[in-house]
C-alpha cells in the first residue's frame, strides 16, 4: 500500500544528513517483578520479537522512484525483520547508570536507514542493580515526540498484576486504553505539533497581519514573544557532528513546587531557572558565557478558563515562548523572577492572538532554526535562540509492564546544527526527568549540567527559603 508522505514528514527526511539524525527516543528503567529468574531480559526480548502480526504504522518505510515521480511515499515493507528492529544489549561491567546513558547516546547518533521501517527498541539488561531498560526510537517523519511518549505509554498500566500488554508495535496493543491523565508540571501539552501546524497554515488566517505586527515589534524593543532577536552566540550554537552524548536525571516536583509556592512562580518558571542557572555554571567552567542573556525556545499551553488571560478561541491554545534564560544574573532567585515576568509577558502575548496566528508566529520564531542548516549558515547568522527546553507531561501514578515496575522515564531529543543542545523533561510519578541530548564533540562534558541543575535546585531553595 503507498500511502503520500506529508510535507512536514517530507522535510525531517529531506533536511536529514549524517550528522543530524532526525529521530527521537526515549529510556525506560524498569524493576523485575518478583519471582523474576536470571533469564528475565532474555524473556523479556522473545515477548516483544514474537509478535504475530504488526500494527501498520511499524511497517512503513520511505520510498521514491520514477514510479512515484520523484515524490516521497509510505510503503509497506514486504521483506520486515522483526530482528533488526527489536535488539538485545548487554552493559560492560561495572554496570552503572554512566554506561547506560553512554550506549543510549551512541545507538541515538545512529541514522535509521529507509530501507527499512524507520524505528528500533532495545532491552538493555546488565545493571548492578538488576534493573532492565528499554530504549526506544521512531523517525520524526513517523511520529513526534509526543505521539512515540504515548506509543510508550500505550503498552503500560497502573495494574501490577496485568500480564498482558503487548508492546507498541503489536497489532492487539489495546486503543482503548483510559485518556492520558493531566499534568500540571508541564510547559504545554505539544510540543513540536505546534511546528507541524503551523507549517500548514496560510495567510488568510484572520488578523495575521496584525499578529505578525505585534510580534514583531515585541522582538525588535527585545521584549518576549515567539520571535527572538537578541540570542547571543554561543558554543551551543555551531555546526555538530553525528556523536551523541545522552545525561538525564530527575527531581520531585514537590521540591519544585515548594519553590514556586515560595516566589509566587510557576513550576514551570522554576524548571527554566534550574535551566538557566545550570547553563550558566556551564559555561562560565568553559570561558564562554555571553553577556547578554541565553535565549530558549519553549512551548507553552495557554489554559484560557485556568489563567485570567482572555483567549479569543477559549480552550488551549498551543504555541511557543522565546524566553530569557537570565544567565547575566549571579543570583538565582533573580534569575527565577526574570524568567516568571519573561514568561508571563510571552503568554500575554499570544493570549490576545488565535490559535491559527498563535502557531504562525510560532512557526515563524522557530523557521531560521530549520532554515539555516538547510543553507548551511548555521554559526554564521545570529541564532533565533541558543537552546530547546519542553516538556512531555506522563503519568502521575507508577505504571508497570507486565509486572514490571516503571522507575525512570527519559526523553532524548534531536540536537541540530546550530543548535547542539536538546533539553527535554518528561514528568512522572512524583517526580520530573530531564533528558540532556547534545553533540558529544561540541559540548564537552556535558553531563556536568546534571551537577549543576541539582546545585541550581539547591540555590534556588536556600534563596526562596523553600
């Protein structure tokens, strides 16, 4: 069955090169259930390998020929090895989370070729603690980043004692499962669907003159909206190689909350100030932080009936914020309340505009960003931003799969050139991990920012007197 690519899909496969994989990935750290024998991950691999039949979406891989008149098309693939996608990996001893995060980044640089269905999973057993992982990843062109979170989260379950959930692949993977529950620790609901809109959308939009107007101007007096102007250069912000380097943790989002309680900010606010702060620290370590102030692209979700923001389309409204990280202030509870008014200050904004003019003028911040490795300008024009920072909200409750106990939960994203680091969180149970994805050749040392997003969480409560 050929099935037409759309043009969004079209581009992250065109604008694709060896040093800029297009996929995004994740890392599940899961518990044996009890009574779990030496060959639980080998058991665990068979069950996701001997699946009876395929769910369509898994099956279909890119295609071009004179046959299809040069134009990008889904076909099925009539020759599917269930083997070269799902693998079985091991850890070298001693077996720590360092050597799980190093081998998540490297298989992350890895180009998935279009010969085949553009998307592998790996059980990844031999940590010291006797945890299994699972790591995933799916082409953008497949998915995005939000749709493979809930393709994840399809196969899991608050029930401990279900045994019958099948992996995302499997055509029985249930679509009848209970809605995604809300979070209130995220920066918005979508993150790079806002993108794929908004590449959809045309000129007649009512008052798109009139938003890009307003827009604009906000960016040229340097003042918040979904255009930056003022991004300094930094090290961030060059070409990258094809190496990946994968850091990620998590915080309870109750310590966040205490701050935020504390400063009269948001959890959000705080997210962006361990951020700024932690980049900060970063690269005064290097030499190389900028005097002026870090900019960030950040989806937001506009709440109409929760903010007293009046909305002209009610509902969610869906777009993104280039926010000011405040890297030139050294105290960090000033730091966290640049940010609160910067945020606040976009999100008034985009609250006046339509969700149709929200998503253009968010398209049109984040445009050069895709633009400019297109032309190969990357490190030569000011960027539209140094940094990505979004959010994928999960479960609240502990989720198991097939009696295995869900403990960590990790996003990784996709670094481009002139954008080398991805930051993305994804919150759950309790707690918010980050995922840290960076070009491993220019970003050295790059799980140093976990250091220091922990030491900006301390600051920031001995500042709040959280």
């Amino acid at each position: 069955m050929v099935t037409p690519i759309d043009p969004t899909a079209a581009a992250f496969l065109l604008t694709e090169n060896r040093s800029m994989p297009m996929h995004v990935g994740g890392l599940q750290l899961f518990e044996k259930p009890e009574g779990a024998g030496r060959n639980y991950g080998r058991e665990l691999y068979e069950s996701m390998r001997d699946v009876d039949e395929i769910a369509p979406l898994f099956l279909r891989r890119p295609h071009r020929s004179l046959t299809t008149a040069g134009q990008l098309v889904w076909v099925e693939d009539d020759e599917f090895d269930i083997e070269h996608h799902v693998r079985h990996n091991a850890l070298p001893k001693p077996g720590r989370i360092r050597e799980l995060l190093d081998l998540c980044g490297r298989i992350h640089g890895t180009r998935l070729a279009w010969e085949r269905p553009l998307w592998e999973a790996y059980i990844i057993e031999g940590l010291r603690d006797s945890r299994v992982a699972l790591y995933t990843k799916v082409h953008h062109a497949l998915v995005d980043g939000v749709s493979a979170m809930r393709l994840v989260q399809s196969t899991l379950t608050p029930d401990p004692d279900l045994r019958d959930m099948p992996p995302p692949w499997d055509a029985r993977t249930r679509r009848d499962r209970p809605p995604r529950e809300p979070d209130d620790s995220g920066f918005g609901e979508i993150s790079t669907q806002a993108m794929r809109t908004a590449l959809g959308i045309t000129a007649e939009a009512a008052g798109m003159p009139g938003a890009l107007i307003k827009t604009l101007s906000r960016s040229v007096r340097n003042e918040t909206s979904s255009v930056s102007l003022y991004a300094p250069r930094t090290i961030f912000n060059q070409k990258i190689t094809s190496s990946r380097r994968f850091a990620a943790q998590d915080w309870p989002i109750e310590r966040l909350r205490a701050i935020s309680s504390a400063t009269g900010t948001t959890i959000n606010d705080v997210v962006l100030a361990m951020c700024g702060g932690a980049v900060r620290r970063y690269l005064l370590e290097l030499d190389a932080l900028p005097d002026t102030p870090l900019v960030a692209m950040v989806p937001v979700g506009l709440k109409a009936k929760e903010s007293h923001i009046a909305s002209t389309e009610g509902g969610n409204a869906v777009g993104s914020v280039m926010c000011r990280l405040g890297t030139d202030f050294v105290d960090p509870l000033d730091r966290l309340l640049d940010i609160s008014a910067s945020m606040n200050a976009g999100k008034e904004a985009l609250a006046g505009m339509t969700s149709a003019q929200i998503m253009a003028m968010s398209a049109l911040g984040q445009a050069p960003a895709i633009i400019a490795p297109i032309l190969r300008v990357s490190g030569l024009v000011r960027p539209p931003y140094n940094l990505i920072i979004s959010n994928v909200p999960g479960p609240r409750s502990t989720q198991y799969w097939n009696g295995a106990k869900l403990v960590g939960h990790y996003p990784l994203s996709i670094p481009i050139n002139g954008m080398a680091l991805n930051i993305t969180c994804i919150s759950y149970d309790g707690n918010l991990g980050f995922g840290l994805t960076g070009c491993r050749r220019t970003l050295p040392h790059l799980q140093r920012l976990l250091v220091h997003l922990d030491d900006e969480v301390k600051a920031l409560e001995k500042a709040a007197g959280a």
